[in-house]
C-alpha cells in the first residue's frame, strides 16, 4: 500500500481497522476455546479466509478505484496484491477440503 499511495502521490497515514481487529479477536477465540487438533485448525482456516474476504474485497475496490482515476501504475500493483490474497484463499479452502475438515469432523 505504500507504494501505491507514493504512485498516487497521497501520504501514507496509517488508521486501525476495526473490523480487522474484529477478524483478528474472533480468530483468538477460536484458538482460546478449542483444543489444539483438527477442529482448531478447521476453526484457524475459517478464521483466516475471513481475513483473506475482507482483504479481496478491499484490493478489489481500490483495484477498481485505481482503474477509474488511470491510475494504472497503481492498478498494477493492486492487481498483483488481490491476485496473491486470491491465491492464499484458494490454498486454505484446499488444505480445508483435502483433510481438514473431514477430521475435525471425525474428532468432533
């Protein structure tokens, strides 16, 4: 995002998410109240893919910001930013369909 912002011109000033803090404590919870094994982990991706939504669905809307303002430099970089978010989704949802799940069914 800093290089966006210094292709852009636009001071970098850092804000806390609150939703992000929300994703974040839920994912804590999770963790505090299952015991380490399968449904953990299970609980541990969903918390993550959480995370990895929020986080595509915000590089898409600066994606398509950028894209509107020929911003394209900056275009580029987002694009390259939800493409890697989109991928580190995709993985998650194979760990949790390839063994995942289907244990922390069976420990459950």
């Amino acid at each position: 995002m800093e290089e966006v912002f210094s292709l852009v011109k636009e001071k970098v000033e850092a804000k806390k998410c609150e939703a992000m803090a929300g994703l974040v404590k839920e994912a804590e919870e999770i963790m505090k109240s299952t015991e380490k094994g399968m449904v953990r982990d299970a609980g541990i991706i969903l918390a993550a893919q959480k995370v990895e939504h929020y986080e595509i669905a915000t590089y898409g809307t600066l994606l398509s910001f950028a894209k509107t303002l020929g911003e394209d430099q900056a275009a580029d970089l987002l694009q390259k930013t939800l493409s890697e978010e989109m991928g580190a989704d995709v993985k998650l949802t194979e760990i949790a369909e390839s063994f995942v799940n289907e244990e922390a069914m069976e420990a459950a």
